[in-house]
C-alpha cells in the first residue's frame, strides 16, 4: 500500500511540475520576427464573432503585426456547432481593425491543433516563407508550436492571448495531458 502510495504521489508531482512546466513556457511571449503569424480557432459567438477568448488571441497577433514582426497573418479554424467560418469571422475581425484582407489567409479545414499545423505547412511551402510565430492562449502554446515544428515549420516566436478566465483550471491540465499524448503518439 505504502508503494502505491508512493507512487501515486511521485504522478502527482510530475504531472503538477509538467504542468508548471507548461504554463511557464507559455507566458513567456518570444518576440521574433516571422513570415506568418498563425492563430488558431476558437468559439464563435451567435452573433458571428469571435468570442472574448478567441479575440485575445486576435488582438495578440494584431498587436505583432502592427509591431511589423509579420506582414501577414493566417487565421485557422472550421464550422463549429454555431454555424460559423471561424477563419472568416476571425478574418473580419482583423480586417475591422485595419488588417488589410491582402494581409491575412484564411484556413477553414482547422478542425484540430493538428488539422491547422499541417494546413498552415502546406501554405507557407506553397508561398515560400520558412517561419510563423504563434498567437494563442498560453496553456495552449507548447503544445500548438510542437504541432507546427512537427509539421515543418520553424516557430520563431510565440505571444499568448492575455485572457484568464476560471475554464483555464480546466483547460490547463487538459493540455498538458494533450501534450504529453501528442508527443508520444506524432
């Protein structure tokens, strides 16, 4: 019983300091200059925009952009259960803000993390550009460059959307789990 108990604990620890671990990485924006910065999708709203979470991630990519890091932005998702393009909404938020629509592509087959790395590969191979950096939330940027570089892409930086809300006590073990998955199963 003892050594289970042991061994119990030794898991928790682990999982608690991967955990750390991660949410550290992901606070910690690494500015650089890209040829693309990438946003993945995220909820839209019944009225066809972005939710708060999925505009922090936008505004973190515009904040970047209009910092001249990238002359251009790529913004990922699909349908989700709302009905909506999340690329095209998220296109038209940017655009809203004075991103040019030259500036920003769009990927709607975003369905995954995943989904949106290898799209995004495939479209910085087709247009020639070798680095992106990414915009999301924080918990979700280890995993999310991990995906891009296992897809080709060399990640020059990162920024996490500066939005905390209580689903992240939910979110950030999730990710953690996903991350550890991912890297074992890719």
């Amino acid at each position: 019983m003892r050594r289970l108990t042991l061994t119990a604990l030794l898991a928790l620890i682990t999982f608690l300091l991967a955990t750390a671990a991660m949410v550290l990485e992901g606070l910690n924006d690494k500015l650089a200059p890209a040829d693309v910065i990438v946003v993945p999708g995220n909820t839209i709203l019944p009225d066809g925009t972005p939710s708060p979470r999925l505009q922090a991630r936008l505004d973190a990519a515009l904040q970047q952009f209009q910092a001249h890091r990238a002359p251009r932005i790529l913004v990922s998702g699909a349908t989700g259960k709302e009905g909506f393009d999340e690329a095209a909404s998220m296109a038209r938020y940017l655009q809203s803000r004075g991103v040019p629509a030259s500036a920003i592509i769009e990927d709607n087959q975003g369905w995954t993390t995943e989904a949106t790395a290898r799209n995004a590969a495939i479209l910085m191979r087709e247009h020639g550009w070798k680095t992106a950096m990414v915009a999301t939330q924080y918990f979700h940027v280890p995993r999310f460059r991990l995906a891009l570089t296992r897809s080709g892409i060399a990640v020059s930086g990162n920024v996490h959307a500066p939005y905390f809300e209580l689903r992240d006590l939910y979110s950030v073990p999730r990710e953690t789990v996903g991350y550890a998955v991912y890297f074992i199963r890719h």
